[in-house]
C-alpha cells in the first residue's frame, strides 16, 4: 500500500499572504499595470500568476515609469530604495513582511546607539540586502554579515563589548543555533534580539518536516529553488536521513526514483500555495498513491493587515 503523509502546518504564512493580497488588491483598484520591484514572493506559480493579471516585475526602480503603482516586495527594501521611490514621488505599497520590518527596526535600534551589528544570513538574499541596507550610514558603529560556522569563527569587530546580532527571518533554526553559540563563545557580550528574529512559520514548517521525515520513506518539499525557508526544509530532511527533493512543477515527480517508496511525505515552503500541493498529490496518485494522510500539527492564526488604502 502506498500513502502519501501531508506535513501540517504547510504553504503560505501570513506574510506571503498579506504580500500577494497587496498585489491582488492593488491590481483591483488601480488596474494594471502594477510594478513590483523583485519577485513578491519566491514562488514561480505565484509569480507567474500575477504576471498574468497584469503585474510587472522589475529589478530596479529606473525600470518604471514616474507613474507607475509600486509595490516593494515581501522580503523587504533598503533605506536608499525607499527613498529614492520617495524622492521621485511615486506612488509605493510596502508588502515587507512585518517580521522583516521588525528586523528593520532593531537595525536601525542598535546602529542609532553607535552599536556594531552582526547579521546571520544569506549573502545576495534580497532579505539580507534590504537588512544590510537600513544601516544608516552616519553610524559610528558598523555592520557585519556572518553565513556560516567558518566565517563565525574567523570574525573580528570593532566594537566586541558594544555588539548586537540580527538574523536572516528564513534561516534553519538549527543551523542559526549552531552560530549563535560560536559568537557568543567569541563575544561573551554579544547582545541578542529580545524575541527570536527567525519567524514562527518558519520554526514551525521545521519543526513539521522533521516529524514528517520520521515517517516517510522521501520527502518531497513544494517550492521553488530560489526560495530559502522551502530550500531549508529539504535540507532538514535529508538530515533526518530521508531522500528528499524540492519541486515547483508536478511533472518533475515523474523523474524521481521512487522505488522502495510506500510513503511519500509532502510539505511546503511558506511561498508556497496550497493549489500547487494538491497538484503534486494528484500527480502522486497517478503513481500508485492512493491514500492521503494530514499529520496533525500547529494550528496558525496569525493575521497581519493590508495598507490602508487597499482594505
């Protein structure tokens, strides 16, 4: 017999949500076409859906014209960004993921008071660059990015009893674990956040994937490449011990050996959609996957509001 076992909670969180909906309504109201600067979120049937309806996606704001509807994607923009969209007047909607935003502003906290700032996260993430870029440039202290273990451990600051850290929302909890404690070995004055910067949906779809790893013989992980939270949770259960492979189209199930394979275990990055997981469970049923299990998990009923403008 062969089952597949569903991962809860799975798919969007309420940033994604909160960020698409921006899109949607925006769409809504003005017409399109609507500018996004960056992808709003790192799913590729997300994204193509919205081009469909009429959204633009660009690199940079000289892409777009001075009248333009803007929107700033969720994983959050620079100071020099904002300010250049404010300077030319257009007309923006800021789909940051509040959690990001929070980020944001203890950044700008710790710089403010003249403190150096450590940043665990991804190089060239477009999270870590709009981070980076709210470290105001008038600070006297300064900021420094840490991506792994090697690069904990060779740091060196300018300020080590005047120090604060920040992390990437999206990172593997364990991983960030493992670093956080390597600083702290080096910097015993180390100043962490008062909450976790690592987001709840997040900590919990890890948390999922591990007990769903338990209990499956693969894990197939819905998203697409480019997107960090889904990539950190193929990794988490292949170091479970489990074969595991991250998947933005159903057709691609078709090239995977799933010999030996009686339970198959889905989940999803927070970008992406539950539509895509049924598809995936429907092209799994064409294999011989009859039988459809939910693990029971978290119940999530977090909520962040839209814009003013656009409820």
């Amino acid at each position: 017999m062969k089952i597949i076992k569903l991962a809860n909670p799975r798919g969007f969180c309420a940033g994604v949500d909160r960020a698409i909906d921006i899109v949607s309504k925006a769409l809504e109201i003005y017409g399109p076409p609507i500018y996004v600067r960056h992808e709003v979120v790192h799913n590729r049937k997300v994204v193509e859906d919205l081009k469909s309806r009429g959204a633009k996606f660009v690199e940079e704001l000289s892409e777009i014209p001075d009248d333009g509807i803007t929107i700033f994607s969720a994983h959050g923009i620079s100071e020099k960004v904002e300010n250049e969209a404010k300077n030319r007047n257009l007309k923006f909607f800021d789909a940051t993921c509040p959690l990001v935003s929070k980020v944001h502003k203890e950044v700008i906290r710790f710089a403010d008071a003249g403190k150096d700032i450590i940043m665990i996260g991804h190089k060239n993430h477009p999270e870590v660059e709009g981070t980076l870029g709210r470290f105001p440039e008038n600070s006297s202290g300064q900021m420094y990015l840490v991506e792994n273990m090697l690069q904990a451990e060779i740091l060196k600051v300018n300020q080590p009893e005047n120090l604060c850290l920040v992390t990437q929302t999206t990172l593997s909890v364990s991983d960030t674990e493992e670093i956080v404690l390597k600083l702290k070995e080096k910097f015993p004055m180390l100043q962490e956040p008062k909450s976790e910067d690592i987001c709840y949906a997040t900590q919990n779809r890890q948390d999922a994937v591990k007990q769903l790893a338990l209990e499956s013989d693969l894990v197939l992980v819905v998203g697409s490449e480019n997107s960090s939270n889904s990539t950190r949770l193929k990794e988490l259960a292949e170091n479970c011990g489990v074969k595991s492979f991250l998947v933005d189209d159903p057709e691609k199930i078709s090239s995977i050996n799933l010999e030996g394979v009686k339970t198959m275990g889905i989940t999803a990055g927070a970008s992406a959609p539950e539509e895509l997981v049924q598809q995936m469970v429907s092209k799994c049923s064409t294999l011989g996957y009859k039988i459809n299990q939910e693990i029971s998990g978290l119940k999530e009923e977090v909520f962040f509001k839209l814009p003013a403008e656009l409820r």
